[in-house]
C-alpha cells in the first residue's frame, strides 16, 4: 500500500462524497482518482451513488469518481490497520 493510499483510506472509515476527500486531502483530481481506482482495484473501497446506496455494476471513476461517495471495506480496513 502506498502512502497516498494510505492516507486516502485514514479518510474513508465513514461514507465521504468525493468532494470532502478533494477539500481534506488538498490533492490533484488526477491524483485522487487515480488513487481510488487503485484502492477499487484492490477491493479496499466500495462506491456509492449515495450514501446508501452502493455502485455494483462497472464503476467509471475517470469520468464519474467525482460524483460517487466512498467507503473502506472490511479488507481495506484489516490492510490498513496493519501497517
């Protein structure tokens, strides 16, 4: 796990709109969408169209991640905790 993975997933221990995660963490588009596809990729984060409700089919995050909220799974928690 990278540091920026790292430091994304200390933010997603409750549900966050992409927007909060832009503001917090102070980092490019760019950089923040790449860094949740990786987590995705990984299967360290769940999104969600809103709060409540989870995105199951094919997730676009190049060009739909700024819309989505966001939440760690159990795996990227356990992963985490353990760094």
């Amino acid at each position: 796990m990278t540091t920026k993975e790292f430091d994304l997933l200390d933010e997603l221990y409750f549900v966050q709109h992409y927007s909060y995660l832009k503001e917090a963490l102070n980092w490019e588009d760019d950089v923040l969408l790449s860094t949740l596809q990786s987590l995705h990729d990984q299967g360290y984060i769940k999104c969600l169209k809103s709060p409540d409700e989870e995105v199951f089919n094919s997730v676009d995050l190049p060009n739909q991640g700024v819309n989505y909220y966001y939440l760690a799974t159990k795996k990227g928690l356990m992963d985490h905790n353990t760094i």
